[in-house]
C-alpha cells in the first residue's frame, strides 16, 4: 500500500445521527415544519446514530497512527440552514469531519465521485 493512502468514507447525517424525530416531522408536516424544528432545536446535539461509533473509531486511526489513514465525509440532503446543528452536533462531539456536503435535496450519491469516495454509509435503501 503506498505511504499516501488514505481510505474516504461518505456517510450521511441520518446514518451519523438519530434524525428520527425531524425526519418523522418532515414526513407527517413537510419540509418548512422539518426546517423550523431544526432551526428552533440547532443548539441541542442531535443524538448518536448507527454509524456514529464506527466513524469515531475510524477517526481515532488517525491519532493512533499519527498521520492522516482514514477522512470522514459527511453528506446530507438538508440545506446549509438546517445543516447548522449537523454542524454543531459534529463540534459538540468534536469529531473530526471537516469536509462536508449540504445538497438542499439533491441526491447525495451524485457527489460521492468528487469526494473520492471508497465506502458509502447510509441508512436509506434507496441510496
């Protein structure tokens, strides 16, 4: 393996965090209910998700091997206003994702070339 590598994962805020109470909110009362509950809850960290362990891990690599192996990017299909407590949950938790994609609807998986993606997380089958 050459001494450059470095393994880029996508992952999107659904599979970092538990969105499912805005994403229930955002089914049930559509897009401007969704936006006013995140805008009015943007200081309050978004919980945990399925993939939020995995990537800590794999960011942890990183320190332990005092280089850059692994980066983390995060895509989401929220626009950049309510993308602001995705942002603040990844400070709150200070993860290291510093690379970071808010498409304002638009698939996700259009982007993941230009990342240079090698492995894609989700939580949406149809992604």
């Amino acid at each position: 393996m050459p001494d450059s590598f470095m393994l880029v994962i996508c992952i999107t805020s659904t599979a970092l965090f538990d969105c499912s109470e805005s994403h229930n909110i955002w089914k049930r009362d559509g897009l401007e209910a969704y936006k006013k509950h995140q805008l009015d809850r943007v200081m309050e960290p978004l919980k945990p998700g399925v993939g939020f362990r995995l990537v800590q891990s794999l960011l942890s690599l990183n320190s332990s091997a005092d280089k850059e192996l692994v980066e983390v990017v995060l895509v989401s299909r929220n626009d950049s206003k309510a993308g602001k407590r995705v942002r603040n949950s990844l400070n709150h938790y200070k993860l290291g994702i510093t690379r970071m994609s808010f498409t304002a609807g638009t698939d996700v998986t259009t982007y993941l070339q230009a990342y240079g993606c090698d492995l894609f997380l989700t939580t949406e089958e149809n992604q």
